[in-house]
C-alpha cells in the first residue's frame, strides 16, 4: 500500500524555478511537495524519533507564495542597470529575481515598482565595496488576512532626498501599501535593518489577524513568515498545552506575545518573555488591542527570568517555548527543571538543537508525550516541529 502510493508521486519537480542553483532559498525544490513532506518526515523521524513516535508531518495545500516578508538587495549590472533580488549563496553578489514562487506576488510587485522608481528618481543602490550609493535593501511585510501592506526603505544614510515625492509615486501605483518606512543602516553589516527608523507614512506598523486575534506588526520585530501553517502550528501547541481556563503559562521567547494571547482565552494567566524590547511592546500593545486582561509581558532573558521565578518560589503550570535556531542553553534549561512545569509544549525550528535539549529535559524528568511536525517552509530544508513533554511524577 505504502509502496504504491510512493509510486504514484512523481519524485522530481519537472518544473523547478530558473534561480533554483543560482539562490539556494528552495533547497528541495528538485523533489515533488509529496516527496519533500517524505524527507522532512523522514529527518524528524530520525533525529527525534527515539523519544516518541513522529505524527505525519502536515503540510501546506497549496504551497507556493506562502512568504509574508520579502526582502529585496540592489545592486548595479554591468551595465549600470538597477537589479534587485537575493544574494547569491554565500556570496554578496546579487541574483536578480523577478518573481519568486514563495513570496508573497504583491509584495515581489512592489519590489519591481521600487526598483523602476529608484531610476526615475536617480537613487542608486548602495555599494558595500566603494560605500557610494543610497538604498541597500527593501523589505516588505504583508498581512494576509489584513491586506495592510508594510514596505521598509533601508539606506546607507539619513538623506533622503525627494522622499515625499518618492512616497507618494509608490502609492500610486501601489494604493495597497498602508505604511511606510525609512531605515537607516550605515554599518558594515549583513544584517538588513539598522537601528534608526522613520515613518514616511501611515502609522509606521502593519496589524494581521491570527486564529482571531490581532496582531500588530512593527518592521524590526520577529513575525511568522508563512501565517497559514502558522495557524496550523499554534493551534496544535495549543490542543498539546491542555488548557482548563485555569492554568498559569509561561509563553517563554514570546516574540510579539502571539501564541500566549492566543492560548490566554483558555488559560489562568499568562506570562511572556522576550529579549527583543520592540516586539515586547508590541506584545503589551496587542494584549490590550485584543482586551485580554490575563497575560504579562517582560523584556529579560526568558532563562534568567524563569530561574528567578524559581528563586522565589513562584509556579507554573505549563511552560510554552519556542526558541531560535540555535534552541535554548542550559541557563534556561536548568531554570525550567527548577521552576517544574507540569507540561512543556517545545516549538522548535530546527530539530538538531531540538533533539538536543530534549535529551536534557528527559534527564531532568520529563517525558515525550507528543510529536507533531508542520511544513511551515516548503521547498526549503527547514523543518519546524512541535513537541509536547510531561513531568515524570517522582
Ligand atoms: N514565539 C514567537 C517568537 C519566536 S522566535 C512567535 O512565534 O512569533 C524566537 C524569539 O526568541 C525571538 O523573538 C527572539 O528575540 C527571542 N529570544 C532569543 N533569545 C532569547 C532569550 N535568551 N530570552 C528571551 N527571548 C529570546
């Protein structure tokens, strides 16, 4: 039966994207989507498979232009031509990208737009070699259920010149954009955003709606990138957490607050921490635009937070987490065996350090109970997983 299904998938996509070699972005876009979900599920199976058995991974219907957030780099051709794309793997060479089959089409327009406004304007891109030049990247957020549109200018310097009029040939053609901004970033750098920021228009944020809450997006704070599986990821976390009405949770690295706001409608309380200051007030702000009474939010290391939690005996009934890539250290993880959650829900982007900080947390007494992967990235090789573990009664 399992053998004749994987026959009938056709193994290789006989259609993959131009830039495939070139980007690097879609690692697996060689495979069939079928095939893709296969592998992904094969490489959880593999890597977290000895704690619990891995549920089928769930993955996207349709799985193309999911991005909500497209960045874009500039550079000049040959000959002196504006292009606009992704950086060549590993290289700071350009590529230059038209449309691409996983971001968000409105937002690759308005990239297009900005690129033939650059000209008429005569605002070259940045060089990182000789330091000439004014814009470096555009970044563009889009709220797919809000429709509000986010497009964020960054340039090497504060100047510049003929703004309003720029702002106001960009909204013409694109009447959809709800806000704009400016970002300043003059150091040598390959991170996108800089720290000064100004809004050239509307309120300087985008808000989206997220399993029926609303959220509001700032241009440096960290939001989902594929909000359709997103729903589907948090909703199982949430269905794993086992909620009463009752219970006291800790929505540990919160980002903006979205999965504890979500889960606070059927919690006690709610308590949120995140090292990043500008999405903890985004998350105080969306706490009170969705009238939710029940959930805290604190900008501390969510390690030493918890562990000063423990020190001073307070409790917590499940303790929700969701790490960066590089998942979390022992500091917060000697925290949470001291503070003895009843159940942890562990989001996880990468399921190595995952499996690495589930092998700790299964010394310190917890059990596997639950392990659900959701393709929150197709066509590339990340993987994102959701683990739910139980305190071993001693
Ligand atoms: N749960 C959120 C954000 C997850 S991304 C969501 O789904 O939207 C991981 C977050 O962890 C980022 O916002 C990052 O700023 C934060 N972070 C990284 N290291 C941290 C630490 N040591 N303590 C608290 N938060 C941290």
């Amino acid at each position: 039966m399992e053998q004749d299904k994987k026959r009938q998938e056709p193994e290789r996509n006989t259609n993959p994207c131009p830039l495939y070699r070139k980007c690097g972005g879609c690692q697996l876009q060689n495979m069939s989507y079928p095939r893709q979900l296969h592998w992904k599920q094969e490489r959880v199976e593999k890597l977290l498979g000895n704690f619990h058995t891995v549920s089928p991974i769930i993955g996207m219907e349709n799985p193309y232009h999911y991005r909500n957030k497209v960045q874009a780099a500039f550079a000049l051709d040959r000959s002196r031509k504006i292009i606009s794309g992704v950086y060549q793997a590993s290289t700071h060479r350009v590529v230059p990208v038209e449309s691409c089959m996983i971001e968000d089409k409105t937002a690759d327009r308005i990239v297009l737009t900005i690129r033939k406004l650059m000209k008429d304007f005569r605002m070259e891109p940045y060089n990182e070699d000789t330091g000439r030049g004014l814009v470096r990247h555009v970044l563009v957020k889009r709220g797919f259920a809000s429709g509000q549109v986010m497009v964020v200018l960054v340039t090497a310097s504060p100047i510049l010149p003929a703004k309003n009029n720029f702002v106001k040939a960009l909204r013409k053609v694109h009447p959809e954009i709800t806000t704009i901004l400016q970002n300043v970033n003059n150091r040598a750098t390959s991170m996108v955003l800089g720290e000064a920021e100004k809004v050239l228009y509307g309120p300087g944020y985008i808000e989206e709606t997220l399993c029926g809450c609303v959220f509001r997006i700032s241009a440096k704070s960290f939001y989902q990138i594929n909000p359709i599986q997103t729903e589907v990821l948090y909703q199982k976390a949430i269905e794993m957490a086992g909620l009463t009405g009752k219970e006291t949770v800790i929505d540990a690295y919160c980002g903006t607050g979205t999965i504890g706001l979500i889960a606070s409608k059927q919690a006690g309380n709610v308590i949120g921490v995140e090292l990043n200051r500008d999405a903890v007030r985004d998350a105080i702000v969306n706490a009170k635009n969705n009238k939710i009474k029940n959930a805290y939010f604190y900008c501390a290391d969510a390690g030493e937070f918890m562990s000063a939690m423990a020190d001073e005996g307070e409790t917590a009934d499940v303790v929700l987490m969701d790490p960066p890539r590089a998942g979390s250290d022992e500091k917060f993880l000697t925290s949470l065996a001291a503070l003895a959650p009843r159940r942890v829900v562990y989001i996880s982007c990468n399921p190595e350090t995952q499996q690495r900080d589930l092998e700790f947390l299964v010394r310190a007494g917890y059990r596997v109970e639950a392990i659900q992967p959701v393709d929150m990235f197709p066509h590339t090789n990340h993987v994102e997983t959701v683990v739910q573990l139980e305190r071993s009664l001693k």
